[in-house]
C-alpha cells in the first residue's frame, strides 16, 4: 500500500537537532514509510502515537490515519519514552 508522509511541525523542529550527518539518513528512511512499513517499525501498547521505526539511537514516533502515515516525534532513545 502507498503512504502520504506528513510531519507535524514538532517532528521538523526535531529534526534540525539531529546531527548534520544523521539527517539524510534519517529522512530517507522516513520516506521509506510511503512504500511500506517494513524494517523496524513497531505497534506500541499503551502509548500515542501508536507506532515507533527505530533506526539507530533515533526513533521516529508516528500514526496512521487512512493513506497518510503522520510523524509527530524525532527522537534520541533516551528521550522517547519517559
């Protein structure tokens, strides 16, 4: 199934905090989210938004919402969850 990717204005300021060499990395594997939603994504209990992709020390927080996966959060490991 085709995605629409949408990032929600915190996930933009998120993500001028990661390292210059982090970023593009980072946002192709975001943009992998439009074609499917393989690799390390996974459904969070009891937690919104409901799905976490892992990549390295960052997690990318997101949902979706009929044909548009919507980013919230970009985050270091350590910041996410607590």
């Amino acid at each position: 199934m085709k995605f629409k990717v949408e990032l929600k204005k915190r996930a933009v300021k998120d993500l001028r905090r990661v390292p210059v060499s982090d970023r593009a990395k980072l946002l192709d594997k975001i943009e992998s989210l439009a074609d499917d939603l393989s690799g390390d994504v996974k459904k969070l209990t009891n937690f919104t938004p409901e799905y976490r992709m892992r990549w390295g020390n960052w997690r990318v927080l997101f949902e979706i919402e009929s044909e548009t996966v919507v980013v919230y959060r970009v985050l270091n490991r350590k910041e996410t969850y607590g």
